[in-house]
C-alpha cells in the first residue's frame, strides 16, 4: 500500500504514514452490487408495506381492480382477514349466533379482497381473473353431485374416486394460486402499471 500524500510504502496493517502521519484509509471491500448501484436501489426503492399499511390500502382501494400491489401488501391483508373470521367466530360463538357475526364480516372483506388479489396477479403480469380457479373444484363437485343423483349411484367406490379427483384439483389449484401469489412482481412498469415498490 502507498501513502497519497508522501508516496511512502505502508505494511498493509498501518494505520498511519511513518513519514508524513497521514491516516490511512483502508479501500472498502469489494461487494457483488456496486455504492452507485447500491445507493440507486435504495433511493428508489420504498420500503415493504407495514400491517396497519396494507389494512389502509386494503380500504382505500375497496373497489380498485387495476394497478399493483406488492407481495407484502397481499399477505399482510390475507393475515388482517384471517384475524377478522377468528375475531367473528368467537363472537358467533359467545353471543350465541349461528355465524351471523362471521358471515357479515367474511362479505365486508369479500371485494376488497378480491381487488386486492386481482392488483397482485397484475403485479406479475397476469390477468386478475386467474382467481377464477378456484371455480374449477366447485365445477367438479357439482358435476360429480349431478352425475351421481342424475345416474342414481349409491355405490361407495364412486364416491371415494369422485372425491379423491376432487380434493386433488382443489390442491391443484391451491398450490397454482399460491405460487402466483408468492412471485415477484415484475420490475418497473408492465402493462398494469408502475411498479409499486419504486418511487417515482
């Protein structure tokens, strides 16, 4: 190492130049992103989106369907709702109600969770009726519930493989649906908007 000032030779543990006293500065170790990169990302970049957050976002964009919305805004709104049910079921349950309380709480929370969910697909770049999915195991169950009442079926090995097909697509369509929602949105804008983790 060399001295700015003096041009001196320096062990590579001094802290100060034998000749002149200046203070050395050790070259900061080398990362994978580069300060310029670095400090980019940071001034662009918002910071995740809090529980109290998305609760306000959830509300204030009751009847949104387009633009995006971040993965932490999504989980944190499915945590809120969750919260919800819980909080209206025990209610149900010391008041005596059968699910009066709950069910009125599950349809308050039913559109803005579905707009919620329909910004996050678009954060990914996919149309917001992908929930749609969740039709096709009811789909199957009615078709199944019609077929046998329509054919008079009482035998129990066609129910045991109707079910088995049916719990099998309603995984299907559980694991599709949460890995859609677990992406990553597509960085900077797409076709549904800006990216809602920059600042712009």
């Amino acid at each position: 190492m060399i001295c700015p000032k003096c041009n001196n030779s320096l062990s590579d543990e001094a802290k100060f130049c034998g000749s002149c006293g200046l203070a050395v500065e050790r070259p900061k170790s080398e990362s994978i992103i580069s300060e310029e990169v670095s400090r980019q990302f940071e001034s662009d970049s918002l910071p995740m989106v809090s529980f109290q957050e998305a609760i306000k976002k959830g509300f204030n964009n009751y009847f949104v369907f387009r633009g995006r919305s971040t993965r932490a805004e999504f989980w944190w709104w499915q945590l809120f709702n969750v919260a919800i049910q819980i909080v209206g079921s025990i209610v149900d349950a010391v008041t005596g109600l059968p699910s009066i309380f709950g069910t009125l709480l599950g349809l308050a929370l039913l559109i803005p969770s579905i707009s919620l969910a329909t910004r996050r697909l678009h954060d990914i770049n996919k149309s917001g009726w992908w929930q749609l999915l969740w039709l096709l195991p009811v789909a199957i169950g009615i078709i199944i519930a019609l077929v046998s009442w329509i054919a008079d079926l009482h035998n129990w090995a066609f129910y045991g493989t109707a079910i088995s097909i049916l719990v099998l697509f309603t995984l299907i369509v559980v694991v599709l649906l949460i890995y859609l929602y677990v992406r990553q949105g597509d960085d900077g804008s797409n076709k549904y908007g800006e990216d809602p983790r920059k600042a712009y």
